[in-house]
C-alpha cells in the first residue's frame, strides 16, 4: 500500500470536507491567475506601446537623457546615419532587429499668429514609414491593429498635434476636434507685434525639397513652429496640420506635435549637417534585449568609440512602466499572500481534524510498527494530494474563466489611453505565472499539513490508541 | 529463550497532581508458545502491563526483555521497527483502517516490512485461508461482522511472524459464541504459527483456555499459573 494511495483513500473517506478545502483552494488559485493575467496584459500592452513607440534600445548623446532636453541640438548625435547603416550591417544586430530609425526631439512654441495665440510644445521629428512598420510590432498578439500615422503620405512641412494643442491655437474647428470647448470671451493679443524679420523666417523657403510642402492637403489649418537653431537663433517653420490627435494624456495632449524628421532638421540645423536626439532601435523580442545591448556596448567601445553615445532600454527611457510594474507586483504579492493565508488555515484546518478524528488509527499504525516519520508523511501527502487537486482544478477552472472573459466583449479604457480596448486575461501562455501559482498552493498546502502531520507523529501510541 | 522478560517494572500516572501507580514491582516470565492471560479486575493494570510488553509505552524503572531485546534503550524509530517484526496487537476494538480493505488491512505490516508483493500476496492469502475468510479478502472492514474484523486483525497481528502477540480484551465486543470462536481460533493459531499469545482477559472461557494465567491486584502480581498445556498433556 503506498503512502499516496492511502492519503487519497482517507481524503475520500470525508468527500464534503475534502471538497471543501478543495474549493477554497481552486477559489485562491483562480483569483490569483486571473488578476496576475489581468496585470499582465496591462504590462505587456504599455510595454507594446512603448516597444511601438521607442523601440526597444535608444542610442543617445550620453548626457542627451539627463541635459538633453533644455538645448537637445547640443547633445545630437553627428553622424548618425553612418551610426544607423553601422548597427543594420552588424551581424550579430541584424538578426535581432526589425527596425532603426532616427528621432529629433525638441522643445519649441507653436503659434497660431492668425489668432494670436501660441504655447510651448515638446517636437517630434520621425521618420514616417520607420515609424509606421514599428507600430506592426505585436509580440503578445494583440487584437488591434496596428495604428498608422497620422503624417503617413503627408508632405514634408506636415504635422500633426495634440488635441490639446489645437484647441490652445483656437485649431478645433477646422481639425474636427470634437469636445472642445472655447472660452467664453476671447482675449486680444496685447503683446507687441510680431517683429518682421521673425515673421519672415515663417515664410517658406524655395528649395527642391520644399515642392511638397506647397502642395498639401487644401483647407488644413496651419501653425507657425519657432525653435532655437544649433546657433541659438530663432527658426520658424510653417507647418500644415493634418491632424489634431487624442493622445490619451492631457499633459502630452496640450504639448505635443510631430513633424517629419526632414522638417525637424531644416528647423533646427538649417542649412548646416543635421543631426538626431535619438537612434531607436527595436527588436524582434523583449528577451532579445541584454544580447543586442551588450552587442551595442562592444560596438560603442570599438567601432563607435569616438562616438559619445549611450544605449538605454526602454524601461530606462520609461521610468513609468517599472513603477507601474512595480506597483502590480506589489498589489499581486500581497493577494497572493492572502490567500495563502487563508488557504494555509483551510487547509490546516481539514488536516487538524483528520488528525483529531483519526487519532486511534495512528494509534493503530504506530503500534504495528509504523515510524513516526510515516505518520507524518501521510499526513502531508493528503495535503499533498489536496493542493495537487486544488491547483490543477484553480488551473483549469482559470483557463476556462479567462477564455470566457476574454470572449465576452468586455471592454476597458486603461490609464494614459483614449479608446477602450478589450478586456484580455492572459492566463494560458503564461507558463511561469500558472507554475508558480500551482507550486506556490502545493507548498502553502504542504506547509499547513506540517504542524498537524507532526502533531499527529507525536502523540503517544498509549494515548492516541485510548482515544475516544 | 523466554519470549517475554520484566524485572521489577514500575509505571506510575500522573492525573493531575495525583500519582497513580498502575504497576509495582512487577517481575513476570513469559514461556514460550503459550497462551497466557492477564487477568484481574478493572484498574488493577492488566492494559498498562501489555502495553508495556508491547512496547508502546516505557516503564519508569525496571528491564522488560522481548524476544531477547531490552527495549529499554531503544530510539522511537527502533522501538517501531522492533515492534513490526516482534510484536504483533489485537485491539478490543479490532482497530481495522477502514480504508483498507481485508486483504490490505493484512498487507499493511508488510509493506512496511517492504516484503516483495508476491510473497506478500502468498503470506496475506495463507493468513485469510487461516482465519477462514477467503472469500473476504476484498470486503472493506465495515462490509464485515464484529467476529470477521477479528479474524482479520488477528490476521495482520500475525503476518510479520512475530514471536509475541498481545491481545487487549479480544473477546469484550463479540458476543460470547462469537468470543469463544475467537479464542478458538486464536489458539489454533497461536499453535500453527508458533507465537506466544499474551491477553488481558476477564472473559472465563479465555481464562479457561490459558496456558498460564497471571492475576494482578492494585498494579502487582498477585497470582501466577502453570497449567500443563493442553497438547503437550497429550
């Protein structure tokens, strides 16, 4: 007769109560799993954003991240293209990489002169279509599809702006900004004219490249851009707007515009060789992370040594997603320890009473000869084997909650999103979360049986056979 | 060698702060392969000395001897393993798992022995033989009489072949037919497989069938007796 045989036997002995501490268990298990999918879908959708907006890695000006953003022309990277064409040839890279591409970023005032009225904006010059084929970046297999920009088949002087923006430079009207109200009594304009030789900087320079921007969509509002050059004078750039978008974050709303990266650099760099804030690379997984970093750094100390870039990850250039993550850690660990606790006492409870109801049979086995140390693994092995139960159960019972959900048409509008997306518990796939959890129950439900099992070891023969 | 040695054993209780002593003094051989009763009123420490012949429970002074091993000395974990192989217990309330079924209530000894299962399967199917419940082998202990969860206990107190069995009270809960075929076929046993039956008893048909008898008063001897065996008489 083997020890798990008879556990299971005396499991089924008392089926209600085994049941019982069975549900509590799969009860435990299923909340677990599915809010640990809950917030992993919540991770893997904010690291997809940013993966589709950053990239993975970001080569930068090693002093760009911490001073870069007051005077980003002085922190550029020169050269940075023999940088891009560098890091696409690389062996070891290219495998790994779906996309390079190049970012301007800088602070500016955008104005609408025609209404008198401007405010400062954060730029982003960008390279359209590298742009674009980032946004098809899905390694958890999302359900959306992926968002192409707005600038995608604009000219070069184009731009798109936050709903924000456009509603600060009066824009609502013609961009089809809906929900934006205007304030009650407009006020004039009492600053001083705009000074000529600054207004003519807003004219349109005649140069080939230019033709484009002379010849975009009619009826699209306009915005003057003004940003300091490499040299410290102003600059103006004329920007037709194709789009006013809602960028889910009032602060990003009321700041941001984006720009091709062309007009970027005539804006900031003129005539003089441009350069960019940032190389965004992105790869073809998330794990691919520390291999293509530390192939960068070997490049950084000898192909591009007299470069002074550094690589960053996007978890560095995001701050908010390790303390998002952080935070559902913390929530996580503490559900998960409370139902441990509670499964701990369930548990220790159905055991103390087997221990209690079967008193004389102990007796009985240590009197034939049975080893302590067998009465308490028998004792353990009914936990054993309860935990086994409860966790295979709470696995299953979760996969098939989650499929339900996740086919039910819920929807959600997570923090910093504009529309709601669908709500997706991930809990099949995720290996180590449905690992852990079944582990984790097994142990808490070992542990519980460890003081009754040892109670139980420890009762005298004499005593445990007189018990009535 | 006697199977069964005790040297001026002594067990006292602790009942809150009233010491009770069960046993003084008590010095007893046991023959070998013989029936002997432990008789004498209630409380007068029939159970405690069993209990310490079974080694289930330590004297406070005084040597107890089975099968030639002074047990005072032993770890938990050797005295178990002594008690698997040397000592085997009928309980008054025949204390079957109710889990397991006859033939496993009987197996159970010796897969702790980790005999090989054909030989315990041959060992268990002679024992049901023996107690003539053949056909019970895969009853479950509450599918079966007061008299078969008997048998099939004496049958597992003798599956290990132990030198010693201990009986507490065997015959209390059977009705007195079924008792006297108990005690019956306890001896039968008792002769076939050559083990030395020790009972506590007030049961007169037990007493009756004992080889020695020892009477005990207030926890000592007062009384011990020869009887001739019955087969050696022959």
């Amino acid at each position: 007769m083997k020890t798990l045989s008879l556990a299971l036997r005396n499991l089924l002995r008392n089926r209600r109560r085994s049941i019982a501490t069975i549900l509590a268990m799969v009860i435990g298990s299923v909340s677990i799993l599915l809010f640990g999918g809950y917030v992993q879908n919540i991770i893997y959708g904010m690291q997809t954003g940013y993966v589709r907006g950053g990239g993975h890695l970001q080569l930068q000006h090693r002093d760009y991240f911490l001073y870069g953003s007051g005077d980003p022309t002085a922190y550029g990277i020169t050269g940075y293209q023999r940088v891009i064409d560098l890091l696409r040839a690389d062996p070891v890279l290219s495998p790994m990489l779906t996309v390079v591409t190049p970012t301007l970023e800088f602070g500016g005032i955008a104005g609408n002169f025609d209404a008198g009225v401007s405010r400062t904006v954060f730029a982003s010059g960008v390279v359209v279509d590298d742009q674009n084929a980032m946004q098809r970046w899905n390694d958890y297999g999302f359900p959306d599809r992926p968002e192409i920009l707005a600038l995608t088949g604009t000219g070069d002087d184009s731009a798109i702006i936050g709903t924000g923006v456009a509603r600060v430079l009066r824009l609502c009207a013609p961009l089809h900004v809906s929900d934006c109200p205007q304030p009650a009594a407009v006020a004039q304009p009492t600053g001083a004219e705009l000074p000529a030789d600054v207004a003519r900087l807003a004219t349109p320079e005649e140069s080939p490249g230019d033709a484009s921007s002379a010849t975009g969509p009619v009826g699209h509002p306009h915005i003057e851009l003004l940003a300091a050059t490499t040299g410290g004078a102003p600059n103006v750039a004329r920007l037709e707007v194709a789009k006013a978008e809602e960028l889910g974050v009032k602060e990003a709303n009321d700041a941001f515009i984006g720009l091709h990266l062309v007009q970027a650099q005539r804006l900031l760099y003129g005539r003089a060789t441009p350069e960019v804030t940032a190389i965004s690379l992105q790869l073809h997984h998330t794990g691919q992370i520390p291999f293509a970093r530390r192939r960068i750094e070997e490049l950084l100390r000898t192909s591009l040594k007299r470069s002074p870039l550094a690589v960053y990850d996007f978890k560095a250039l995001n701050p908010y997603y390790g303390q998002t993550v952080g935070l559902f850690g913390a929530i996580f660990g503490f559900i998960a320890v409370l139902i441990g606790a509670i499964v701990l006492f369930t548990v220790g409870n159905t055991m103390n009473a087997a221990v209690v109801e079967r008193t004389v049979e102990i007796g009985t086995l240590r009197a034939m000869g049975q080893r302590r140390a067998g009465i308490r693994r028998l004792f353990i092995s009914e936990a054993l084997l309860l935990g086994l139960f409860g966790a295979l159960l709470g696995v299953g019972v979760a996969l098939i909650l989650a499929s339900v959900i996740n086919h039910s048409g819920l929807t959600w509008t997570p923090p910093g999103r504009v529309h709601p997306i669908h709500l997706h518990v991930r809990v099949w796939g995720e290996w180590r979360m449905l690992l852990s959890t079944a582990v984790g129950l097994l142990l808490v439900a070992m542990l519980s049986a460890w003081w009754p099992a040892r109670r139980a070891a420890r009762l005298p023969v004499v005593e445990a056979l007189r018990h009535v | 060698m006697d199977p069964l040695i005790l040297e001026n054993v002594n067990k006292t209780y602790h009942l809150d702060r009233v010491q009770v002593a069960a046993l003084s003094d008590v010095n007893l051989r046991i023959r070998p392969h013989c029936f002997t009763v432990l008789s004498g009123a209630s409380g007068s420490g029939k159970t405690t000395l069993l209990n310490l012949i079974g080694c289930i429970d330590r004297p406070d002074r005084g040597a107890i001897t089975v099968a030639g091993q002074r047990v005072a000395d032993l770890t938990d974990d050797a005295l178990s393993d002594f008690r698997l192989r040397h000592i085997g217990f009928v309980f008054q309330n025949f204390n079957l798992l109710p889990v397991l079924t006859a033939y496993e209530n009987i197996e159970y000894p010796l897969v702790l022995t980790r005999m090989p299962k054909s030989k315990r399967r041959e060992r268990v199917r002679e024992l049901l033989e023996a107690v003539g419940l053949g056909m019970h082998a895969k009853h479950w202990p509450g599918q079966l009489s007061g008299g078969q969860r008997q048998r099939v206990a004496i049958a597992r107190a003798l599956a290990t072949a132990p030198e010693l069995v201990l009986a507490d009270e065997p015959t209390a809960n059977l009705d007195s037919q079924t008792g006297a075929s108990i005690i019956a076929l306890m001896r039968r046993m008792q002769r076939d497989y050559q083990a030395t039956f020790v009972f506590s008893s007030h049961d007169p048909h037990v007493l009756a069938e004992a080889d020695d008898a020892v009477v005990l008063q207030d926890g000592r001897i007062v009384r011990t007796e020869q009887r001739q065996r019955p087969e050696l008489a022959s």
